[in-house]
C-alpha cells in the first residue's frame, strides 16, 4: 500500500459518536476509548481490533472463554459503530488456540467459537446483558446503548481462517479474522 510510517497509527481514539458518554455528570472517568490500530491515507482506510485467545503459560491454567467471546463480541460493535460514522472497513484479527475452539456459551445464543457469522442488534445484546453476569462484567454499556439508539445491526463474518504452526506451539492455534460490517436489514 506505500504507506507512511505516519499513516499506521496505533491506540486511536474511536469516532466521538460510536458510543454513549457515561451518564454520571461528575464522572472524571477517560470518555476516549480506544481502538488498536488504525490505517489512515488522507482518508481512513480500516481499523484492526486484536485478540489473543490462549492458554497462559501456565499448563495448569485456564481460560476465560466466555469472557473472551463476550469481549469479542463487544470489539465487533465498537468497530462497527466506529465504521458506521467513518465509512471504513473494520477488522477484528485474532488468534485462538484449542482450549477456546469450538466454546460454547452456556446460552447458545451463537454457534460454537470461532463462528462463521456474529450478528448483533441491541435485542441480541440486551439478552446476552440479561441472562449472563459474564456478558455484563465484559461488555461496554456505552457502546450497547449506541446500538439500540442507532438501531442498527453489526455484522462480523469470518474471512479468514488458518492454522499456525511452528516448533513451539504444543496445541492447535489458528489466526482468524472477521471483516465488521453494518449490516442493513
């Protein structure tokens, strides 16, 4: 792409519009989240959310899958709320190894990780707030409460899929991406 270093940008703040300001006036709380990166040419040209969805190295330790997912989940609303002001393309970039493939919420309100498609409207959000305490310790209210505003529907497709190997990976992993969409219905 003949990018400058100064067009790779990293930690940006998200479009001031994608989500709520927090309802308490005294709050003195950061109102500038975050995105992970950011390609901009003059006009923005994508931003990048990352996971890393693993086993620590502890080998007796665990994982957090619903709480990964959750926050997954939450990252594809961010980036499509961001995208749905700033007309760009969104990516969420993750890499997963076995002790999360193939999760599945206790709900089953999706298909089991990593699925093909997540499609979020502030209904489907307000069931996973309701029904899971995990949903409500990992998601960002500000951005659920700009999804039922706007009253739109963020589609996360998977566009990519693949295993990793290398001499130092004990369990399957895979890098796996979604391209975020707004997704008219």
């Amino acid at each position: 792409m003949n990018l400058q270093p100064w067009e790779i940008q990293l930690e940006c703040s998200i479009h001031k519009d994608a989500y709520q300001k927090r309802k308490h006036p005294k709050s003195k709380r950061n109102e500038n989240p975050q995105i992970d990166l950011m390609i901009q040419n003059g006009e923005e040209i994508f931003c990048v959310e990352f996971g890393l969805f693993r086993r620590n190295s502890n080998p007796a330790g665990t994982i957090n899958k619903t709480g990964r997912t959750i926050k997954m989940l939450n990252d594809f609303i961010r980036l499509g709320l961001h995208s749905h002001f700033v007309k760009n393309d969104s990516f969420f970039v993750c890499v997963a190894d076995s002790f999360i493939l193939n999760h599945q919420m206790e709900k089953k309100q999706f298909d089991p990780f990593p699925a093909q498609n997540y499609l979020l409207d502030a209904a489907k959000v307000k069931s996973l707030l309701d029904e899971m305490k995990t949903a409500r310790e990992h998601f960002d209210e500000r951005f659920a409460r700009k999804l039922k505003e706007l009253g739109v529907t963020i589609d996360s497709e998977k566009i990519y899929d693949e295993r990793i190997t290398a001499n130092k990976i004990e369990h399957e992993t895979r890098i796996l991406i979604w391209k975020v969409t707004e997704k008219l219905i």
